[in-house]
C-alpha cells in the first residue's frame, strides 16, 4: 500500500534556480526509501517540501492518498544536526516530540524511548551536556516519540564518526523493526543507504531529478562486509556514474571557465 | 596564590583600600584639604549621622522607588514592543522607523518638555527613568527575535507547533538571556537618568543630597551620596542577575563571572 506518494514535484527557488524537476517517488507503508545523490541534486529541498518546510512549485504530496499542505502531524523529522532546543532538559526534547499527548503519556514514552536509545537516567541533563552522538540519539527518540507514519531522514549521520555513525544505523533499524514508520531519508553515504534501504533513488544534479530507482533486495540483518552486499553497492555506484552522464565526469576533471555550481 | 585566586573580590579591594588608606594619611597630615576632600572616616561619621536621623533612608527610598517603578513602565514597554515589532514584519515597518528617530533624540533633551506637561513633581521623574530604560530593552528585545535559530523554528513546525506555540515555547526562550542582558543595561541607565532628574529638582532622593551638598559646600554628602548609588546599583544588578540565574543554567558558554 502506497503511503507516501510524490508527484510531478517542481521547485525553483525566488532567485530562479530549479533546484527539482518531475521528480515523482512512491513508498510503501513500511518501507525504508534512500534518496541517493551529491551536492545540488536536491535532497535536501525534496525531504523540505514532504516535511512542510518549504513550499512547492508545482506537483502535489500525498500521505494515505490525501494531499497535504504545511507540516503534517503523521510526519515527523530528524536533521543533519540535532536541534535540541537548547533550554529543555534532555526528558523534555524528547517529549516535545508529541505536542497532542497528555503530559502523563508523553513523560512515560519519553522516558521508555531514551532507555531505548541507550540514554536510560540522562533524562534531567541538558543538551549541552551530551556529546554529538547521543544528542542525535534523542533527537531520534524526539521523532519517535508521537509514532509517525513517515519519517524523515535528513543526511542525520553524516556530522558522526564512523563507530557513532554505525551504532546509530542499528538504532535506527531497530526501532523502525518495532515502529514500522515509512522512513524517507536523504543521504550521499552509499553503503549506508545500502544497509538500510529497501529501495534506493538515485538522484542527478541541475535540476535534480531521479536518475534510476533500485531494489536492495536483502535480508536483514545486511552484512556490511559481506559479497552480496558489495555486489549491491557496485550496482549503486554504476547508476550513480551514468547518473553523472558526460557532463558530470567532464565537471569532475579541472577545467577554465565552468561556472561556479549555485550552492 | 591559589586562595587568593579562589577568593577573586579581595584582590579587587586592594586598590580602593590602598587608595582609602593615602587619603586618610594625607588629610591627617595636611598634605590635602579635607573640607573638600573628606577622608574615608569623616564620610564614616557623616553617614552614621545621617542614617541615625533617619535622613539616608529616605533618600534612599525615594530614589529607589522611582528607579523601580520608572523600571518598571520602561522594561515593560520596551519588552512589549520589542515582541510585537520583532514578531510582525508589519508593526516593524509601521513602528521601528519611528521608535528610531525618538532614539536618536538625546533623552535628557525631553526633560523641559516632560516638566511642561507632567510637572515638576514625581511623573515627569518616572517619565525620564521609564524612557531612559525603554530604548537598550526595546532594541534588545528586537535584535534578539531577529537573531533567533531558523533552524529551531523549523524543529516547532515540524512537531505542529501553532504560530502562538512557536512565540511561546520557542521565540521566548531563545532570546530569554539577551533579554536579561538588556535589563541590566537598562537598569543601569535608570540610575543614570534617575540622579538627572533629581537634579532638575527634588525635595529628596539621593540626587537631591548631591546637589544640596553642593548648595551648602558639604562634599562629605556628595559623597557619601555618590557611594550609596555605587552600591545600590551593584545591588540591585546582583538582585537580576541571582533572579535570573535559575532560568538560563541551560545556556553553553563561558562564564566564569557575572
């Protein structure tokens, strides 16, 4: 069953520049969906408009086959940085999560959630107080918290080390295996798309648009060093050079008098 | 070395002990005129004496009553408009213009106009302290709002904060510690603007006791005014700032003092 759908979605931004065109992705209630792709192939501005953040050029978003404007109270997000908000005790960031619960059921799951994400008795601490990894943690559990029906993704590992970053791909799996949340994330790290994603979009820059959409077909728990796994990633990387096209591979050698990209 | 460093406000009296101690020595052996340089002990007895009359009280109530309550109007309004023009592109537009050139008038130049229509007597006073405290909050308050995280914004509208919500629960916090910050410096310019309007004329208060003691050639309770001010204000930022304490243990920065 189809629970997100997004069609035809334009974007140009007020200085003109187009930063998505036609781009149309489906996911299922469910399902883990990477959107795969470098700097400029609009990512970022496509899990911005599903969240509510921006607003759309042309195309519509449905969730459950009704078209939404704005945020949404079924979709829930987590960001490239943590964002806690800086004056609420770690307990509270979590339980911000879920605005329409009563008090009473929000300290309870708060509290269920943060021993779940291995923070069990930080609950009174502040934000400050955390390192980089565990303030990502709750902000995963801040998501979490009002049982979204999709999730959002955007690039959350890319500012950890590589140990922090792999701990918290199993946290995410984890709770996704007890939630069941349809989860959209946005990232450029292949092998974590192919170790999390059910299918894979591979986006291409200026304007961004979908190159080619890929099934990881996979059972989990993926071994990350494992053959099969390696096959998967090369079949990425393969679409990601096409994606690339003639352009692309001529952009990536030095060259007099290419324009500076927009970003 | 280590309990000096642990105890950082003695090492701040050395200077003024030092400087107290050459005053008193030189008026004792006549090396400065003491009439107009009182010693150290001649201001001790002066406001002993004073206090027992019950004279130094009274003064001191009568400014700090003005100071809080000219305080009070001013850091209420300059809060109050700060939120709305810092909140609403519109009322920025309609207002801040406005509230700007108001402040590019030097605030002492309302005076005669304040008296002409308030009175000599306690409101145009009021008038004076609460404008005087009005422009460092409002321009505080204003910076602030603007200077909010567009990211943590973006954090309430994706958990479905309504516009009311995202003031309340994400607008007012942010800018909670400049707007402390803002308080002080206002408060700061209340006693300033509080001694320039006793001096325009008052029958008490302590800027009264400085001019009258000009008037009658008593530099001991110029003086002895111009302490008591010292210590008020520092008393009475320490009572904002202890206030104020609770509410930002949250915030990551240096801060070894306040």
């Amino acid at each position: 069953m189809t629970k997100l759908a997004i069609e035809h979605l334009n974007k140009t931004y007020a200085d003109g520049t187009e930063a998505l065109r036609d781009v149309s992705v489906r996911a299922d209630d469910g399902e883990i969906l990477a959107i795969l792709g470098g700097s400029g192939c609009g990512k970022t501005t496509l899990l911005r408009l599903v969240a509510g953040l921006d607003e759309a050029s042309g195309g519509g978003i449905a969730v459950d086959g009704a078209q939404v404007r704005g945020t949404s109270r079924t979709i829930s997000a987590v960001f490239q940085e943590p964002r806690l908000l800086p004056w609420l005790s770690v307990a509270d960031n979590v339980a911000f999560g879920a605005q329409r619960l009563d008090a009473e059921e929000r300290r309870t799951r708060a509290e269920a959630l943060l021993a779940r994400v291995g923070l069990e008795g930080y609950g009174k601490r502040w934000p400050k107080d955390l390192s980089g990894g565990q303030q990502q943690r709750v902000a995963i559990a801040r998501a979490l918290i009002g049982h979204p029906g999709i999730l959002l993704l955007d690039e959350p590992f890319s500012a950890l080390d590589p140990f922090t970053r792999s701990s918290l791909h199993e946290l995410v799996l984890g709770l996704w295996q007890e939630l069941k949340p349809t989860i959209l994330m946005v990232t450029h790290d292949v092998d974590e798309a192919v170790f999390l994603a059910d299918r894979i979009v591979v986006m291409k820059p200026r304007p961004g648009r979908v190159h080619e959409t890929i099934t990881v077909n996979l059972p989990r728990p993926r071994d990350k060093i494992s053959s099969v796994f390696d096959t998967v990633t090369r079949r990425i990387m393969h679409a990601i050079d096409r994606s690339l096209g003639e352009d692309g591979k001529a952009g990536l050698r030095p060259q007099a008098g290419v324009h500076s990209p927009w970003w | 070395m280590k309990n000096w460093a642990a105890r950082p406000a003695l090492i701040g009296l050395i200077v003024p002990a030092l400087l107290g101690l050459a005053w008193e020595f030189g008026v004792r052996y006549g090396v400065v005129p003491g009439r107009l340089m009182p010693p150290p002990s001649a201001l001790w007895t002066s406001a002993v004496a004073m206090v027992r009359a019950g004279e130094l009280q009274s003064h001191i109530a009568a400014t700090l009553w003005r100071v809080l309550v000219g305080f009070g109007i001013g850091a209420g309004a300059g809060t109050v408009l700060g939120l709305l023009t810092g909140a609403s592109l519109w009322a920025r537009l309609l207002l801040d213009p406005a509230i700007q050139a108001i402040r590019a008038i030097p605030s002492l130049a309302w005076v005669p106009l304040f008296i002409l229509w308030l009175g000599i007597f306690e409101t145009s006073k009021l008038a004076l302290v609460a404008l005087g405290v009005f422009f460092p909050v409002y321009l505080g308050v204003l910076s602030a709002i603007q200077d909010v995280d567009r990211k943590l914004v973006e954090v309430g509208r994706v958990f479905g904060l309504s516009r009311f919500g995202i003031v309340w629960r994400i607008t007012l916090p942010a800018i909670l510690p400049v707007w402390i910050a803002a308080l002080r410096s206002g408060l700061g310019l209340g006693f300033m603007f509080v001694i320039a309007a006793e001096l325009m004329g008052a029958s008490e208060g302590l800027g009264f006791l400085l001019l009258d003691g000009q008037q009658m050639g008593r530099a001991d309770s110029i003086l002895v005014a111009m302490i008591t001010f010292a210590l008020l204000g520092k008393l009475a930022d320490g009572i904002l700032v202890g206030l104020s304490r609770p509410l930002l243990r949250w915030q990551d920065v240096v801060r070894a003092k306040l």
